[in-house]
C-alpha cells in the first residue's frame, strides 16, 4: 500500500529562522556586554554581565499585545490595559500556588537532607519555577514531560502528588517508583512524566521518541486523537552535547511535535555557560536545524507562558518543533553538595531580586487579581501540603526485601509473548525445549 | 570518515549441512531474518525499524530487503549517523507502546549508544517500579567479520549480557534466526540480538513448523545441537558451526562430544550446561570475544559453582586473542578461534594430549 511521502521522508524546505518578536537581542547591553571581553576565557568573574542598572531599560518586548508583563510592572514602565490581561485569576491563582508549590518543596528538601533523612544526590530547582509553570501548567494530563536530574519540580508541576515524590526522595515503598528510581529518576506512567535522567543530553532523544511516538499513533496507527506533545527539559551545558543536535536534526527533519525546552542558568555546576559555549545564544541554534528558535525571559512566568502557548500550538498543529531558551537562574548551588563558591554574589543578588515568584505576587496585587490575604492563604495551604507530605513519607515503609529483584523485566521467564497474546512460558510446549528441526 | 565496508556475499568456507533434516527447505540466515521481521511487521503495526541504510539502501547487508517497498518510509526509517540519537528516540517509543527495532550498522557502532541501550533501556523498568516497560530490539552483525580492523570487530556479547534488565541473544543456524528474532521482538523487555555478518549468507535447512508465521523460539533455553557423552563443548553464533566442526573430527578419534549452542547469553542457560556437564564431566567454552571477563568464564563459574563435584578435568576456555583485531589476515586467523583449537582444547579435556604452551 503505496504511502505518500510524508514528513518522515521528505526533509522541509528550511524555515527562515523565526524568533519571537523582539528587538535584536546584541542590541541589549543587558545581555551582551561580554562580546568586547579577550578570547580566553579564563575565570568567571571577568565573564560577568557588566550591565546599566537593567530594571530601568525597557526589556525587550516578546509579545504582540499591549499587555503588560510581570517585569514590566516592576519596572515602573507598565502599560496597562486592563481589557489586556494575560491571565485570568483563576489562572493566576493556579500558577501562583504552582510555583510556591515548587519552591516550597525544594527548601522543604533541603530541610529534609540536612537532616539526613534524603541522601544521595539532590538538584533542587530554586529560582527556575516560572520556566516549570510556565510550559507545564499548558499541557494536557496525556502530553508528556521530560526532565533531567532537577525533576522534582517538573514532576510536581505535572501533576505527580506531593507526597509521592517526598516519599519517593526518603526512598520509601509509597515512592511514585517505589523508592527505586530516586531523586534523579522520577517516573510516573500516569501523568506522563517518563524520567528524571542522570546523563546529561539522556533525556532529550527519549523525549524525541515520545513525540515520534505522538506522530506515528496518529498517521500510522491512525489514532485521531494522539495530538499529544512532548516537552524535554534540560540545561545550557547539555547543548554542548552532541545528543542535542542529533535531536534538533530529527526533530526538524520528521516535523516532531517536541518543544526543547533550555533552562539557561548560565551555570553547569561550576562551568559558566560562557566559558564554555563557542556561540552563547543557544536560541540561534533552533534556525541552523531548520526550526523556530525563541529567547524568552525565564523569571517572567506570563512571558515563558505566551511562548510556550505558541509553541505548544504549533507542536500540536504538526508544524513541528521549537527551541525554546529560558534564561533563568538556580537560586541554590548545582546540589546539595555543591558548596557553590565560583558564583558571584553581585550576580545571584541581581537575579534574586527578579525572583519570578515575588514578581507574579506583585504582578496579580497591582492588577487587582488577588489580594494579598489570598496569596497568603496559597502560601499556608501549601504549607500544609509539605507538612502533610513529610509527615506521610516519614510513617511510609521502607522497601520489602522482595522488592530488591523486582521489575528487572517485564517479563522475566524471558519467553516473549506468543501469537496468542500469552506468555509463551505458560506454553508446555516450549518450556520442554526447541523446535526439533 | 569510513563508516563500515559493505560486503558483497562472502560464501563461507564451508557449507553447514546438517545430517537430520527432514524438509528439503533451505534457507539462508539472511532470508531468515528477513522474514522474520516481515512477517512481524504484518502482524503488529507498532513495530517498526529505524538505521542506517535500513531502507532505500535494502540494508547495509541486505537484511530488510523489500521492507521498505512493503510498509513505506515511516515504518523503515533510514537515519542519519546518529546512533546516540535514534538509539534514545527508539527507547522513547517504546516507553509509548511502539516496538521499534533499531539496527546498528555493526554493534561496534553500538558503543556510541551504549548509554541508551543501558541507562535508559535496561534500567528503566527497574528505576520506574514497573510503569515504564521497553519492547525494543537492537540488531546488528557482532564480532569478527573478514580483513575489518579493530575497530569493526569485537564482540560484545559479555558486555551487554552483564547488565541486567537485557536480555542477550545470539542466533546460529536460520532456525534460530528467525525464531528468536520474532521471541525478541514480541518480548517486552529490551532485546540485544547479536547476528554475525559471515552467517548471513550461510545456508541451513528449516523445516515446516518453522516456516510458520508463528514460530518462536524460547528466551533463555539453549539447545543441544549435538548429542555426546565425554566432553560439553559450549558455543554461540559463528562458533557453533566450528565447534560442530570439530566434534566431527574429534569422533574420528574417539571423542564423543555435546555440542550446546546457547541461543540465549542473557539469561544464560545454566541448567542445560550443567546437566550436560553433569552427564559428560568435561567442558570447553568457546567464544569469538576477548577472554578477560567473557562469556565463558561466566559459565565456567556457573559450572564450578553448581557442578564443581562432577567435572574430571578443569574447565577449558577457548576465547579470541586478548589483543585488538589485528588486520593481516594471517595474524586474524590466529586472533580468532579456529577449529584445530577447539580440538585440542577438548583433547586437553580429555587428557588425551599434552598441554601445550603455544595457546593465547
């Protein structure tokens, strides 16, 4: 049955790089006052961002609308239009307690280790929220996410309970992996969240194949319904890998409803991003595949969210994929482990002061979305989530003894399933020997 | 860069011919394969394959010849060079649902994508409790082909085979191609199926019950493809076919032996090679790959540790030189198994000659 070519076959003709609708970005001393700086780059600290004092520049605009963004409010140089909201305050609510969610739990983890009740190896996500509500809080329960290491936040935002991953974190049985996978391996079939990889670049070609999956259900199993897009988180140092760009190219070239989602924290554990990228603006790098590419400010949750919605789209139209830079800051050291001494203070304070989650808050105050004893209430209820969840993880049991030669296969009398649909192990036939030529 | 020699059909040196067939039907390996993965494709739309050269080029062996005219461009998939890439979108399928088969254009090739076939493939049933399972098959020619160098030619049936959450195959004669390549891809765990590039072109009668589109092989069951009373001698993939060789002569002189072709490497089947060597009380292992850390001395463990009271002469360990693959054909000659070792392995067994030192 003679198939026309489709997607799969034919290579698009390349798209003329599109970027969000913004100012050309050298143009921004905010961002590139190190163009001028001597080729070697040796320590971090003469790579700093040099900027003017940056609240009072107008940020570079990312939307069409005349809305105004969170950083805008806090500029001062807010346009406001009431009619124009970007959000609703339902919507606002939900993203507001999405992200309090978020941080509160990873202070609560870094509670939690210091007192040695998790162990091992924690990334915690303080800072990067508004990129994790931002894209996740878009998505259908059926699209999936996936992450690297720093996955307690994607999971929450995804929908996986807070106690599943605490327990999962103490590496107790009630755990969304039963305490197999751990802090670095987050997996949970229900809510579409399939990893949590340590490797750096893992998860993006998995990611790849869920989308591929995506697009084969509906033109080659003819599900209608599978429009479901995938999201693959990962960092500035993975797009020195060469993973990264065997996927960009064929996500480009089979049209993958996958969005590459790169949350820049200009840091990978003590290498800085400028140290150790030829070219720093990864964005750029979506264009040379032949897809969109996007620079978005990542502590502004309502401009990552426009972004994502257009990207999102365009995955689930089936125009393809997109490449999403998220310029964003972890608030924390790399680990738990990371004494997170290269930093520079000045740095962290500037990006501390753009902290996404007091920006919304005074974002929604200063619109009239919600006042301040709302916002208060979120906060408390959350609270009690956490207390609630540790609580649950500490009374949780710990792994049987029959757990530990578990689930090392699906199927472990190693048999394969028949024509039948059974395990062939069930067949007398077989287990007595081979076919007798 | 030069990626791989493509071979024409190199006919092996001598033809397997087995004494007890009772068809006519003949078949190569190739055809095997090639319609094992036919016929599974028909049955099951998830399956489908992605590598290089898989389609418009037939296979860079010719083993999915015709496929893609059959199923079209989005179930044989031609990729770029991207192992690392198409490997993990293959396991991202899978943790869907789909079955892909991802052919590696040799399992050299495969060190490229090792990280997925482990870290994300093996492990993930296991790291996820049981959510996320992957029905996905790796395919390709393994170990030593004729005059490819080192870095075309080592065997990597020790290396995957001890990872748990894999499971390991190694097909000999059409038969086991074909029935293991159709248990592989209907099991829902991940399958390394290591082929031999020098079996495909080789010829093996098959009967009926095989030809059918339903036959399967079982995952883990070795099989005794020669009956024998002295000495087990132990073999997968090409070796099999020497080892078979070597017992001819070596019933020349006296010596009875059992030659068991393991099929499976992971999991290994213990209890067939102990009870062989329970019944003969001698065994030679015999392998392609290097010696260190291989195959057989995982069987040769298996049997001291179960059967130790039972063996008469200690476990001989045939392997492949512990040097690179050297490309002088001579020197490859002598860097390979071949069947005089295997004989005076079994003889040494035997005590029936004096051991020499000349042996790697």
């Amino acid at each position: 049955m003679p198939l026309s070519a489709t997607n799969f076959a034919q290579p698009r003709p390349v798209p003329v790089g599109i970027r969000s609708n913004e100012k050309s970005l050298s143009s921004d001393p905010f961002r590139f006052r190190f163009r001028g700086s001597p080729s070697f780059l040796g320590s971090p600290h003469s790579l700093r961002f040099n900027p003017t004092p940056p609240l009072k520049l107008a940020i570079p605009h990312c939307r069409r609308s005349a809305a105004a963004a969170v950083t805008d409010v806090s500029n001062g140089t807010m346009v406001k239009s009431s009619a124009n909201m970007l959000i609703t305050k339902e919507e606002g609510l939900e993203l507001y307690e999405d992200m309090i969610l978020g941080r509160f739990f990873e202070d609560m983890c870094a509670q939690m280790y210091y007192r040695g009740k998790m162990f091992g190896f924690v990334h915690l996500y303080n800072g990067q929220e508004a990129v994790s509500t931002g894209f996740i809080k878009l998505l259908k329960k059926e699209d999936t996410v996936v992450s690297t290491y720093r996955d307690h936040v994607h999971a929450l935002s995804k929908g996986v309970p807070a106690r599943a991953v605490m327990s999962e974190l103490f590496g107790k049985a009630t755990g969304c992996c039963r305490g197999q996978g751990g802090s670095m391996h987050m997996f949970s079939k229900e809510h579409n969240l399939i990893g949590g990889f340590a490797f750096i670049g893992e998860g993006i070609p998995v990611a790849t194949g869920a989308a591929f999956s995506s697009k084969y259900r509906r033109e080659v199993l003819k599900e209608a319904s599978a429009d479901h897009v995938t999201l693959a988180f990962f960092g500035d140092g993975t797009c020195n890998n060469g993973q990264f760009y065997e996927c960009l190219n064929m996500a480009a070239l089979w049209k993958l409803p996958i969005i590459f989602v790169v949350e820049n924290n200009l840091w990978a554990i003590g290498m800085s991003h400028l140290r150790a990228t030829s070219d720093p603006e990864i964005w750029k790098k979506g264009p040379a595949f032949g897809m969109a590419g996007v620079h978005v400010d990542g502590m502004d949750v309502l401009k990552v969210r426009e972004v994502a919605k257009e990207a999102i789209e365009r995955a689930r139209r089936g125009d393809g994929p997109t490449l999403v830079e998220c310029e964003t800051y972890r608030f924390r050291g790399h680990s738990l482990a990371d004494p997170d001494e290269l930093r520079d203070p000045a740095e962290k304070a500037r990006y501390a002061a753009r902290d996404p989650i007091s920006a919304l808050k005074k974002y929604m105050i200063e619109n009239k979305l919600a006042n301040e004893q709302e916002l208060k209430s979120i906060e408390k209820k959350i609270d009690e989530v956490l207390d609630d969840a540790v609580e649950f993880s500490d009374e949780s049991p710990l792994p049987p003894r029959s757990q530990l030669l578990e689930n090392v296969f699906a199927d472990s009398k190693g048999f394969g399933i028949g024509p039948d649909g059974k395990y062939r192990c069930e067949d007398p036939k077989f287990t007595q020997g081979t076919a007798h030529v | 860069m030069l990626r791989a020699i493509r071979h024409k059909n190199i006919l092996p040196a001598f033809s397997a011919f087995r004494a007890f067939s009772s068809s006519a039907k003949e078949m190569t390996v190739r055809e095997a394969l090639n319609s094992a993965l036919d016929e599974e494709m028909s049955a099951d739309p998830k399956v489908f394959l992605m590598g290089e050269e898989v389609g418009e080029y037939q296979g860079a062996y010719k083993i999915t010849k015709g496929l893609l005219d059959k199923y079209g461009p989005e179930r044989v998939l031609d990729t770029p060079i991207t192992e690392a890439g198409f490997t993990g979108i293959g396991v991202g399928a899978a943790y869907y649902g789909l079955r892909p088969v991802v052919e590696f254009m040799t399992f050299n090739f495969s060190m490229q994508a090792i990280d997925h076939i482990i870290n994300s493939a093996a492990k993930s049933n296991y790291m996820s409790a049981g959510q996320i399972s992957v029905p996905i098959v790796f395919r390709g020619p393994n170990g030593a082909a004729a005059g490819v160098g080192a870095q075309h030619s080592q065997c990597y049936a020790a290396w995957y085979a001890s990872c748990p959450g894999l499971k390991v195959l190694s097909p000999y004669s059409s038969e086991d191609a074909r029935g293991l390549l159709k248990a592989a891809i209907r099991d829902p765990d991940p399958v390394v199926f290591l082929e031999n590039e020098l079996l495909y072109g080789e010829s093996f009668p098959v009967s009926a019950e095989v030809l059918d589109s339903s036959f399967c092989l079982p995952i883990g069951k070795a099989k005794i493809e020669r009956e024998g009373k002295d000495v087990t001698i132990t073999a997968f993939s090409k070796m099999v076919g020497y080892a078979l060789k070597a017992a001819e002569i070596l019933a020349k002189e006296g010596i009875s032996a059992e030659v068991i072709n393991l099929r499976s490497i992971r999991p290994l089947d213990r209890s067939t090679i102990n009870a062989s060597v329970r019944k003969t009380n001698r065994l030679v292992t015999v392998e392609e790959g290097f010696p260190q850390h291989g195959v057989g001395a995982e069987i040769c463990t298996s049997v001291i540790e179960e059967s130790f009271g039972y063996l008469d002469a200690p476990v001989e360990r045939i392997a492949g030189a512990d040097v690179p693959m050297p490309y002088a054909a001579n020197l490859e000659r002598m860097a390979v198994p071949q069947v005089e070792d295997i004989v005076r392995a079994a003889k040494r067994a035997c005590y029936r000659s004096v051991p020499l030192a000349a042996t790697a």
